[in-house]
C-alpha cells in the first residue's frame, strides 16, 4: 500500500522536520512512503490534484495552525474523489480535541495525536500488515462506522536515539532551511505555550548529535535551525554541542538556536566571544518585562539577567540577537507593553518581534481564557483581539507599531536616520515608533505596499511634519542611510554635492596601493577601474558617523568623503561596508 506523508508550509523556505521523522521511524518495515511538501501559497486545486495522481493508499497530513484549514479543504475533497483512500492527521492542531474534529469532519479516519512516530508505526501495521489491535494503539483516534473512539494516550519516548536520522538527500533542500532537535520537551511552564504540556526534557545523546552535525556541515547545508524549546535547559549539553560546532565550522554555515537568556552563565559567555561571526544566532523570548505578568504565565524570567546576557553578547559582535515579545498576555495593558518594548528595544538586538498572542489548542492560557476576559479569533492561528487589560483598539494600535517596527528597525536600511530622530526628538523610542505610526495612518500608507526608496520619502515627509530642526542634516542622515544599503544614483529627495574633480580624485585614490591595502585588500592587484564597479564614493556636508546630536551640528559641519564598498559577505544583511576616508 502506498502511504503519503505531506504538509503545507507556511513558506516555501521551510521544511518539515516531522513527516521526516515518521518516515525514517518506518521505512525499513514499510517499503511505499513518501514524501510531498507543499504551502499554504499554493493552489489547493493543484495540491488536491497531485495527491490525487499519486493513487495513495493512506494519505497523511501534519496540521499546524497555519495550515489546518486548508488541510481540511484538500482532505475533504480528497475524500470525495476517491472515498476508499484512508485519512491520517497528525501534529499539534489536531493533538487536543481529537474527538471533537472527529465528531465535525466525517472524511477524516484516524487522528495521531501527541508524540507520533510510535503511534504512526503501529497504525501503519495494522492497516497494512493487519497485525495488532486497533483499540489497543495508544495515542490514536479513530471512527468505526458512526462511532468514535479515542484511545490510551502515549507517553514520551524516552530514548530519542531510537529514532533514525530524519534527512536522506540534502539536495531537495536546497536553498531551505533545515530544522533539527537535539532534545524534546522544555524545564519552562509558560502558561501560552504548548511545551508546557510535556514535563521534563529528554535528550539525544550527544555521540548521536554530533554525528549529525557533522553530516550538516560535510552536505554544505547553508543553516541548521534547532527547534529545541530550550536549547540550553542543560548547560553541559548546550556547550559541548555548540564546542563542537565550533570544531567542525566551514566558515560558511549559520546555527540558530532559541536560548533562555538567564541560562547562559559566565563560562558559556566567555566561549561565545570567540567563535566565527554568522557562526550562531539566538532567539531570546523575552516576552514582557512587566513583572506582574511574568509571575501570571509562570514564566522564570529575571530581565536583569536577561539585559546584562544580551548586552555582553552585543559587545561580541559575532552573534545575531532576536528578541521576541508577545502582546496580550495577562496583567500586561498599551502602557506596560511599550515600557516593555522600550527597555528591549535598548537592548538594539538584530531584530525585535512583535507577536501577538495565541490562544492555542491545550495552552494554559486557553483554558482560563474567561478568567482574563479574552476575546480571539475563533479560527487558527486563534489571535487575540482583546482582553480585560487591552482593547482591540490598543491592539490595533500595536499592529501598526509592529509594521513600523519592521519596516524601519529591523530591515536595518534606516540605522543612523531612525536613532538620530530618537535621540533628540522623542522621549522613547516606543513614542517614536507610535507617532510614526500614526502619521502613517493618517497618510493612508497603511493601504499600499511600499518600494524601499518610497520609505525613505515617507520618513523625510515624516521629518518636515513635525518641524523637526536640520532639515538639511537629516537628508544627509538619509543619504547615508540609502548608500549604505543600495549602490546606484540617488533618488530626486536627496542630493549629492558637487565637488570639483571629484570622479578623478577617486581613481586616483583607487590608484594608491597603500590605500586599497588599507581600506579594500580583497582588491590588491586590480586595477581602479575595476575596483569601481564594486564600490562607490560618496560626499556629505556633514561627519555624519560622528553626528548624533542636533545641538552639535556646527561641530560636525565638515565635507566628509565615504568609501561605500557593496562587495561582502554579510550573513546577516548584506550591507556595504564603509570608511571615512581622505581624497
């Protein structure tokens, strides 16, 4: 019997580490299972259409949150053009409530609910093999005619090490991003999310780990994103495993890795400053700083600790910081957030998440949703709209924050504009990002997607609205800005100056050897003009790498040349690297 195992992804970026794991629990009893993958982009005609080419057996899906209601649609017609085939659901979305979904959608068979890959094997057994006890199989639902059962649920497995290696060709991953667990479960109880629903954390061993590793590396695989809940919830574990990725770099492939802050000690600190830039990245879920709420979702988090980690590993240098928030947690009102945001946002991490919470299936959060007043989305992803400390409309407002937030912190093509605007303007820089957003309303940006050279216009009109001072110097800021991140001309609102030889001036800079050894010596050897394809110069009226006050403008009020050199090897934004230089 032929047996699919599929998804949809929410990206075409993405890969299912899931169906991989099942299939690699099987395969060696099992001789017909494959693997499709598909997202949530594309058509579900053509979707339905390959599957139905296929001539399945037994189809299953891994349903998440944001693929659950176009996994029903396909299903459901799956189901009407070939009613013999058998339908297997899996995954947390159909993990709580089994009986309910059973109960709703007549076409779906069989539900795998919790830890699958021993489930799934038995099932595959009995409906291929017809060997066991249908009731006997723990961690299934399942309908017989009109009734449903549900059985004996199933604990954990203990020895993850039985569980093969999940990944066969790397090829088919190319260009992917490859997901990985060393270890399942999480020490954490946090009440919004699902981790918390499985106590304790089990391991690979680490001889299984690093055998792994290591075929990551050997396949050139670009990154390795682990999916542990905690991936340094046992510290001897966290810094073997990450010593030995340090071993065994190529200089060219990136960890990212969700770290609990406060677990990183001092030891683990002072390994981390050496290790290769673009080696690591760390998610830190910091969520909210307001301790009242910290205390309501039992989350253990100390953002003292939490600020003097990310602080020490920003002076590193080497490793990219994303840090989460979540509005619309308990206790937590418009206020309190953005005094949240504020003090993260200080912390200037890589990149600064605003989510918004989700009441999902079996979180703590969901089952006293009445207890906070939550009003949500009835369907997935099951997003708050309100609750008794923040209305949709402070919601609302918060939305738009983020947007602004994406567009003009975390692209990072507005550095040097948006911290001068801060710096001496605005109080905070959550009043920054809110006024801003306003205006953005206000303007009806809201409406249209937007070029980038576009939100470099918005952010000067933005400037000149409020009166700012140094319309003039804030162009140069902008300048800046835009150079640093796109080689070309400039768009009408900024302008270059006009210096006297200027073009010749810089060849014969280009000429100097000294001069490339110094600032460009990847280019040792070349001649200027080649050089020049790959670099550009550029003059401001200001010092604008010195310029961050408004009072001190007179003080940095000086023709300053900058190098732009548009030809690295940035991992994490592709930036041009630059130097003030002498013409």
């Amino acid at each position: 019997m032929k047996t699919l195992l599929t998804t949809l992804n929410s990206k075409y970026i993405h890969s299912s580490l899931a169906i991989r794991y099942l299939k690699s629990f099987v395969e060696k009893d099992f001789s017909e299972i494959y693997i499709e993958e598909y997202t949530v982009n594309n058509d579900l005609d053509y979707i339905l259409g390959e599957i139905y080419k296929g001539d399945y057996d037994i189809v299953c899906f891994a349903c998440y949150i944001w693929n659950i209601a176009e996994t029903l649609e396909i299903v459901k017609n799956l189901k009407k053009v070939n009613k013999d085939v058998r339908i297997v659901l899996g995954g947390p979305e159909v993990s709580y409530g089994p009986k309910e979904i059973l109960n709703r959608h007549k076409y779906i068979d069989y539900i795998v609910y919790g830890e699958g890959e021993v489930t799934f094997k038995e099932l595959l057994n009995f409906l291929i093999k017809e060997r066991g006890k249908i009731d006997e199989i723990k961690g299934l639902a399942y309908r017989q005619g009109e009734n449903i059962y549900i059985n004996e649920s199933r604990a954990p497995i203990e020895k993850l090490d039985h569980i093969p290696f999940p990944y066969e060709d790397f090829k088919e991953l190319e260009n992917r991003i490859v997901y990985y667990e060393s270890s399942r479960g999480c020490p954490f109880n946090c009440q919004y999310c699902l981790s918390s629903t499985i106590k304790g954390v089990r391991y690979f061993s680490l001889d299984r780990v690093k055998n792994d590793l290591k075929k990551f590396v050997d396949a050139n695989v670009k990154q390795v994103k682990f999916v542990d809940r905690t991936f340094n919830a046992s510290k001897k574990h966290c810094l073997e495993v990450m010593k030995y990725l340090k071993d065994i770099d190529n200089g060219r492939i990136n960890f990212h890795f969700e770290i609990t802050a406060g677990l990183l000690d001092e030891e683990i600190l002072d390994f981390l400053k050496d290790i290769r830039e673009g080696l690591f990245q760390f998610e830190i879920g910091v969520q909210s700083t307001n301790e009242d709420t910290i205390k309501e979702i039992r989350r253990n988090a100390d953002f003292d600790k939490i600020s003097h980690v990310c602080k020490k590993l920003a002076t590193f240098g080497n490793i990219h910081l994303h840090l989460d928030l979540i509005a619309g947690l308990p206790l937590e009102d418009y206020r309190t957030f953005l005094n949240s945001f504020n003090e993260v946002y200080n912390l200037k991490p890589d990149k600064l998440q605003l989510g918004f919470l989700k009441l999902l299936k079996g979180s703590g959060i969901r089952m006293n949703e009445q207890k906070y007043g939550y009003i949500y989305k009835d369907n997935p992803p099951y997003e708050v709209l309100e609750n008794d400390f923040i209305s949709y409309g402070e919601i609302l407002r918060l939305k738009y924050i983020e947007e602004m937030v994406e567009l003009y912190y975390n692209s990072h093509n507005f550095d040097f504009s948006v911290e001068f605007i801060i710096n001496n303007y605005f109080e905070s820089p959550s009043k920054f990002y809110e006024n801003l957003s306003i205006y953005w309303e206000n303007n009806g940006y809201h409406h249209f997607s937007h070029k980038r050279d576009t939100l470099y216009e918005i952010l000067l009109g933005f400037y000149i609205y409020n009166g700012f001072k140094g319309v003039e110097v804030f162009k140069e800021l902008l300048k800046f800005d835009y150079l640093r991140n796109k080689r070309g001309n400039l768009p009408k609102f900024l302008e270059s100056i006009e210096i006297v030889d200027f073009k010749n001036r810089c060849h014969v800079f280009l000429q100097n050897e000294g001069n490339v050894e110094r600032f460009l010596p990847k280019y040792k050897g070349k001649a200027a003009k080649k050089i020049i394809k790959s670099i550009h110069f550029e003059a401001f009226k200001y010092d604008v790498l010195s310029l961050k006050d408004i009072k001190s403008v007179r003080e940095y009020r000086d023709i300053t040349v900058i190098l732009f050199d548009y030809n690295v090897d940035n991992k994490d934004f592709g930036r041009s690297k630059y130097y003030k230089i002498n013409i």
